[in-house]
C-alpha cells in the first residue's frame, strides 16, 4: 500500500456516513511472498503491517 492510497482513503470515508476498516496480516499461501503470518511465518511484535496503522489513524481524524 502506498501514502496516496492511506490519502485516497481518507477522503472517500470523510464523505461517508459510516467507514469500516478492516486491517490485519496476509496468510494467503497464493502470494507466499508477501505472506506476513501463518505456519513458518514469525513476528516479535503485534504492531499492524506497513501502512495500516497510519490508514486507522487518518480514517479516524
């Protein structure tokens, strides 16, 4: 995911009535490169995936 889309996302939920964001890890064994979680896959911390953190902060202002 790219800032302009975290940018894209913000201004489409500032015109809804309602926004649901759905973040999370990819454990799609299709796309095992970009795979973040699952068997064989570990992380040392619980913090969101590469943009998604600063997508929930720019939905909620």
């Amino acid at each position: 995911m790219e800032m302009a889309r975290v940018k894209q996302a913000k201004e489409r939920a500032a015109r809804a009535d309602l926004a649901i964001v759905v973040v999370g890890e990819n454990s799609m064994r299709y796309m095992w490169k970009e795979k973040t979680c699952g068997e064989n896959v570990d992380r040392y911390e619980l913090s969101l995936v590469g943009l998604q953190q600063e997508l929930v902060e720019e939905i909620y202002k």
